[in-house]
C-alpha cells in the first residue's frame, strides 16, 4: 500500500477531489452512475467544496454516508451538515441524491437494515461502492469502526450501530460493505495521524484501521501525517 504525500491538508483536499472528479467520470461513462460514501472530518468538507469546482458528471453522482452520530437534524455534530454544506451550495447536485444515513430513528437497529436496502436500490444487491472515503483516527478508528466495539465483528451485514463513543452512538459501514467498493480513498492529515498512519500501512490489523481491505487502497497524506512511514513506502508528489 503506497502513500502518496502532500505538503499540507489544502493540497491532499484539491488532490483527493482530482481523484473523485476522474473516477466518477469513469463510472458514468462506464456504469451510467457514480455511488460515493463519504466521511466526515475539516480535510474533506475541504475535499467535496474542491470537488464542487471539478468536472463532475453530477446528474449521475449519488453521496452516501460512511458513518454518522446519532443527533438530530442540523447538529453541528452531524456529519451530514457538514456535507449539505459542503456540496449543495457550491455544486449542481440535488437534495435527493445525497443520502442521509436515518440516525434519528427511535429504533436503530431496523434504521441500519433500512439504510441498507437503499444503498441495494443505488448500488445493486449486493451493493457495490464506487468508492469509499476513509478517515484515520488518532486511536486507530476508521469510518465508525472504533477499538473494541462490537461492530467491528459485524461480517452478515452492511450498516451498523455502535455504543457510545466520544459521547455519540453512531451509525457506520462495516467491513463487508467497504470491503466491496471499487475504491478506498485514505486521507491522513496532520502529524496526530503519523502513527497511526505507519501502523496501517504496515498492514496493522490490531487497529480497526488496518483491518480495511487494502485491494484497490490509495492513501493521500500530507507531510506530517506520513513522517513515521518508511521511506519506500510513500512518494513525495508536492
């Protein structure tokens, strides 16, 4: 698993949205349709207000949730606030195709089987990702795959719900569902992530992190992030 190394989080922002620009012109041209899941995080909400400036064939582009806290509509804690934000008013892409994962739900668990039908109705059964945007926790964390959570053993379903973490249940992917997309695109930023960061490059699969498929895996890091991963394993791009 190679890292390709930025100078700083603006440059692995406008790259990461280069990335998804070109891929979803593959996917439409190819498939007809671009099926995204996107994290959260301050790089990314970067990445998708980039991605808004792109040649994107959004008619043809549908965002879904890789993972979600459990809190009302238009919390600054969602996720999908962040997201609204972030593409609904700098690109051409229509409410309805960016969809939202059901945490509001008084019954979670069916909300998670529920959201799980939807991504079968975009993304076909089983449903296939055209690509997944992954975070990298200080603690090892990806997505809402946290150390010692039961979801994490979660292998017969593609949506889950977790226990409380940093004071928030969350809504989450789980390993089959990423294991399945076409792409993973890491985004590892500041020199918090640096450990981390090596471990999962090494292939640490006692971190949630590294227990993520590395099939079809593109890292972006910037600088500081990367300073613990052995020279052979990255390339300085900018």
């Amino acid at each position: 698993m190679k890292i390709e190394v930025y100078a700083d989080a603006d440059a692995v922002a406008l790259e990461a949205a280069k990335f998804i620009a070109t891929e979803a012109r593959d996917a439409v041209a190819s498939r007809g349709k671009f099926v995204m899941a996107v994290s959260g995080g301050k790089t990314p909400w970067v990445m998708l207000r980039e991605l808004a400036q792109q040649d994107v064939p959004w008619k043809g582009v549908h965002v879904v949730q890789v993972d979600e806290r459990v809190a009302p509509e238009g919390d600054p804690d969602r996720n999908l606030t962040h997201l609204r934000e972030s593409l609904l008013e700098h690109a051409p892409l229509r409410p309805e195709q960016i969809h939202a994962m059901p945490v509001e739900s008084g019954n979670l668990e069916a909300a998670c089987a529920q959201y799980a039908e939807m991504l079968k109705t975009i993304a076909g059964s089983p449903p296939v990702l055209d690509l997944v945007h992954l975070g990298l926790g200080p603690d090892g964390h990806t997505a809402s795959l946290v150390p010692g959570d039961p979801v994490l053993e979660v292998t017969n379903a593609d949506v889950g719900v977790t226990g409380p973490y940093q004071s928030r249940r969350r809504m989450t992917l789980t390993y089959p569902m990423i294991g399945r997309s076409r792409r993973v695109l890491w985004l590892a930023t500041g020199a918090q992530k640096a450990g981390m960061l090596a471990r999962l490059q090494a292939g640490d699969a006692t971190i949630p992190a590294g227990r993520v498929s590395r099939d079809r895996a593109v890292i972006l890091a910037d600088r500081a992030a990367a300073g613990e991963v052995a020279e052979p394993a990255k390339r300085e791009v900018a």
